[in-house]
C-alpha cells in the first residue's frame, strides 16, 4: 500500500464484567469531605449531606463529585442506616467473606421489610422499611407512607401528603441520607423509641382503605405526571402522541419511511444538525430519537451536550427516558431516546428489510455525531456497502469476529476486491448490539472506532448489519 493511504481500523467486543466490590459505598472514596463538586449550597440536600459525610454515614468519589442524583440500593441503605445506629447493631461475621452477608443477615434476623435481592429501592419501599425498624412490624405501603409523613421523616417530593409523596420514585443518594438525617434528629437511640400505642394502630380494614386510596391517588399522580411531562419534551417540537398528520404538518414529509409489520420509522436528515427519527404507532407518534445538538427542548429534560451526572427529572412509568453518553466529552449526553414503555426501536434480527433500514439509521446517527463535531456528513456508498454487509453475513456464518478473514484477507483487500479505490479508508466492527443507536453509542465510546467515526480524510461510508454483527467501512478520495 502507497505511502498515500492512511489505514486505521479498530474492533469492538461485547462484554460482560462482574466487578468484584469490597467496600460498597466507600468503594471510590478518596477521603472523607463534605466538599464536593456537583453539590452546591443552594442543593436541596446539601447539609444533610454536608452532615451525614462528615459524621462517616456515606462518602463521596475518587474524583471530587458525591453524585447525589444515584440510584441507592437495597443493600447500600442497609449499611447507611447501620452506620447511623452502629452502637445498636451487631453484624454476624461472614465466613464467605462476602461484603453482603453481615447487611442482609441483619436484615433477615431483624424481620426488616425491605428485598436485598432487589438492585434499585422505592421510596414506598423505603417507607415500609422504616416502618418495620421503627415499629418492629410490618404494615401496608399506604400505612407506612402515613408514618413516615406524621412523623415528619418525609415531607414528600410535591407535597407531604401520600399523594405528594413520589411513591414510585427510586431513591437516590441525596433523598436516603435526607431521610436518616431527619429519622436520627426525632430517634437518637433506637432503644429509646417508643411504640405506637395499640390506640393508634390503625386496622386491617382501614389500612386496605388507605392503600386503595393510595393506589388511586398515585394513578392520578402518574397520569398527571405523564402528562406534563409529556407536554414539555419535545423533539422538534413534536411530542409524544402527536398524530402522523401533526408530525408531517409540523416538519413536513419526512427523507425517509421504512414500515414493517410493527411499526413505521420517520427519519428526517436533510439537515444532520436537526436530525430526528420518529417511531408511528397506529398513526401516533410513539417514539422519538435524536444525538443533533439542538434538537431536543424541555425545562426538566436534560438536553444534547447536559453532564450526565446533573440528570434528576423523574420519568412517568409509561414512559421511557434513555439518555446515551458519550464518556469522551465528560460524561455528557450525546443521545435520547423517549418512547412509550413498551416501544424499542427496531432491532436488525427480523428481516433482510430490517436489516437495510438499521444500516441507514447507523449512517444517520454517524453523520449526526460528525455534524456535532464540526464535519461534513458522509455519503452512502452502495459498493461499499455491499462490501461491509457481505463481510457482516461472513462474520455470522463463521462465528469469526476479526477485522481479518479467516482466510488473512484485511478489509482493504475486501475493499479493493471489489474494485473499490480510495485515498485512505477505515473499518468498524461489532457484534451483540441490539439497534442502530447502541451500537454507534458503543463505538463513540471507544477511542479507535470514534477516531474513524470523525475521521476529517473520510467522505463515503458503506455499513452492512446482519444478526447482531456490524461492520462500518470508511474511505476518503
């Protein structure tokens, strides 16, 4: 090859770790501090936080930041609220020595209501655990709830009533150290608790009453929830359950239609910095995707370019909120995907149509993220892509996933097989990815494949997509 032609082509593998933790919590904590960049004093949360730092109940991270806005586990508030309470509480000993078995052993033996096996916790759930630490005693969600708001350990999310309270809302790190620092202020000592009196135990009858109320009120929370919500997201100002005739009267006719028997997907690239993929649903707009700088608005949504940590708006359980990343420009947000709970976006797995329609959405998605960058957009190669996809079917059959051919061919060699001339050219490859989207969030995540994605000598681009294996061929003229 000439001293002309400049090669640079990466793989990427899907792979699954288990990561071995021996001290949850305070895993990546470099020193207690209650300073911390991502928590402010104008943060709901900061002096429960500041104090709860200081006093050794949580930590922070490696890199300066507490990340308040975190899922908490079901285990991890086990140990916070052992923390609070150390004096109180005895742990067994692990012969395993497995982190989890003292926490859980605590809990079994102490008939604690909440599911260690479980990765994310409610704030229901939460209530119900107080509640059994506190009253010894299991109660109804409602019931509990209740406890927690007369008691004043919660002030709910909107208001302090059940309605008010976020039931369904997972707790993060901010909400769980709020809760103990309140819960230690009114019980210093949990020998020192008093029960409720059985005067103030309420009944069977009453607490199925209060759940079914509880239910209905977070039904209309929910729909209430999904509605705003729903009003304030939008893509191009389309939002979700708009009519087809809304969406084309809006943008116009979309570039591109591909429909199969699920769905119809509206793509519109005439303009890469305002690219959208719309997904239609018995003429409603049921899903909607975009990684263009500009494209979304919302004031609670986070936007194109938002720090993924500084992400805290709940999403309605009908809906769906993706947020891709883009872990090169500081953790950032690089793409959203919303659509109704049980929308996907199309996978390639279906049909040969399918797997075309994926193919152009990657080439979408490609030139969107090259726009963003301050690049010109590639051009669709038919050649080329009849290569990219010949050697996608080729990686399938064999089980072979290399940038080589079994037999030693590179992808020049494909390339120039098929009397395809170039300046400089380029591949990508992947397997195991589900969509169109996870795998160019995959590759922009991976420094050689994002190389070739905003390579500036590139102008052509042929990708072929067949059973989960992809492969993405640039070249330059």
């Amino acid at each position: 090859m000439s001293k002309h032609f400049r090669v640079n082509f990466s793989f990427v593998l899907v792979m699954f770790l288990l990561m071995l933790i021996a001290a949850p919590l305070s895993v990546y904590a470099k020193e207690q501090t209650s300073s911390f960049k991502d928590v402010t004093k104008e943060h709901w949360a900061y002096f429960a936080i500041q104090k709860s730092v200081q006093e050794g109940i949580v930590q922070g991270y490696q890199d300066e930041t507490f990340r308040p806005n975190n899922d908490v586990t079901p285990i991890e508030f086990i140990i916070m609220f052992y923390r609070v309470y150390n004096n109180e509480l005895e742990l067994s000993t692990d012969e395993a020595n497995n982190w989890k078995s003292p926490y859980i052993s605590l809990a079994e033996q102490s008939s604690w209501d909440i599911d260690t096996t479980k990765s994310t916790l409610n704030r229901g759930e939460v209530a119900r655990f107080i509640y059994s630490v506190l009253e010894k005693n299991k109660e109804t969600e409602a019931s509990a709830i209740l406890f927690m708001l007369n008691q004043g350990y919660s002030s709910g999310i909107t208001s302090a009533t059940v309605e008010g309270y976020g039931t369904s809302q997972l707790l993060t790190r901010a909400q769980a150290v709020t809760f103990l620092q309140n819960i230690k202020a009114s019980v210093p000592n949990l020998e020192g608790y008093t029960l409720k009196s059985n005067e103030e135990k309420i009944s069977e009858e009453e607490a199925k009453k209060r759940e079914e109320q509880l239910n209905i009120e977070t039904d209309n929370q929910n729909k209430l929830l999904e509605n705003k919500f729903i009003e304030s997201v939008t893509l191009r100002n389309v939002k979700i359950g708009d009519s087809t005739i809304d969406l084309v009267n809006k943008l116009g006719e979309p570039n591109r239609v591909y429909q199969n028997d699920q769905m119809s997907y509206y793509t519109y690239n005439s303009d890469y910095s305002q690219y959208a993929l719309y997904f239609i649903k018995n003429g409603s707009v049921e899903g909607m995707y975009s990684n263009a700088q500009n494209s979304w608005s919302s004031p609670y949504v986070a936007t194109i370019g938002t720090l993924a940590d500084n992400i805290t708006v709940p999403v309605p359980t009908s809906l769906s909120l993706i947020y891709y990343i883009d872990n090169h420009e500081e953790h950032t947000v690089e793409g959203i995907l919303l659509t109704k709970a049980s929308i996907t976006p199309l996978s390639n797995t279906a049909s040969n149509d399918d797997e075309i329609e994926v193919a152009k959405q990657i080439l979408d998605l490609t030139n969107a993220f090259r726009v963003k960058h301050g690049l010109s957009p590639l051009v669709w190669h038919e050649k080329l892509t009849e290569v990219a996809y010949q050697y996608s079917v080729y990686m399938y059959k064999y089980n072979h996933f290399d940038h080589y051919s079994r037999e030693g061919l590179s992808p020049f060699d494909r390339m120039m097989d098929e009397g395809i001339s170039y300046r400089s050219a380029g591949e990508n490859i992947a397997m195991g990815y589900q969509n169109a989207i996870e795998v160019t969030n995959g590759w922009i995540n991976s420094q050689g494949h994002r190389n070739n994605m905003l390579q500036t000598g590139y102008d052509s681009l042929g990708v072929g997509v067949h059973h989960k294996y992809y492969t993405q061929n640039f070249i330059g003229y």
